[in-house]
C-alpha cells in the first residue's frame, strides 16, 4: 500500500495530534487512550524517524498510566497521600515534558534521540 493505511498516509501531523492527545489527557481522561491507539496503528507504516516518536508515544503511556496508577493507589489514606500527591504532580509534569519535547523533535523533523527512556527524555 505505499506506506499507506487504509488510504492514509502515516504523517508528521498524525504524530503530532498523538502528542496533543496526550496533553489534552491531563485535562479530559480518555484521550491518551485514542492517542496511543493512533500510535499503534501507524506505528509500522511511518518512516523510520517517525517510527521513533510512535515507539515513545507508545511508552509514554504506558509508563505513565504505570505512574498514574501508583499515584492513585497512594492517595488511598491520608498518610499515604503525603506520597501519591506528589506522584501524581510529578506524572503530570512529567507527561508535559515529554510530549513538548517529542513535539519539538518532531517539528524540526527529527528521529527521537531516546524513545525507550523512562524519564524526560
């Protein structure tokens, strides 16, 4: 199919509404879910460079629902809540940081530099 799904072509801008999707899950839950379902399903078709961003889209998710999850389970009692908050402010930030640097990489089009790393990068 020429690097094509269905008819549509695997893009930058694809990539690009991922990341908005994910910013805009700190706001409105749901959305990391259809953004990383974008990614897996363009994920194989993309160019090589472009590949990097859905491989760190993809990770981004799932460390962070990890983060997430662990954040919640901490504010399950009062004392527990002196560490699950801070968890959960740290996913947040954490989130923003990466999907404005993959968005960087990717306006410049750039290859991520490190789309298996855990933290900011």
């Amino acid at each position: 199919m020429n690097g094509q799904t269905e008819g549509m072509p695997t893009t930058k801008g694809t990539a690009q509404i991922v990341y908005i999707l994910y910013l805009v899950e700190l706001v409105i839950g749901v959305t990391g879910i259809i953004g990383v379902v974008i990614a897996y399903l363009n994920r194989n078709d993309a160019p090589d460079w472009l590949k990097t961003h859905y491989q760190f889209q993809i990770r981004t998710f799932w460390i962070g629902l990890l983060y997430l999850f662990i954040g919640v389970l901490l504010t399950g009692t009062v004392i527990l809540a002196i560490i699950g908050i801070p968890v959960l402010f740290f996913w947040v930030l954490w989130q923003v940081i990466r999907c404005v640097k993959g968005l960087r990489y990717l306006q410049r089009n750039e290859a991520h530099p490190n789309p298996t790393g855990w933290l900011f990068s």
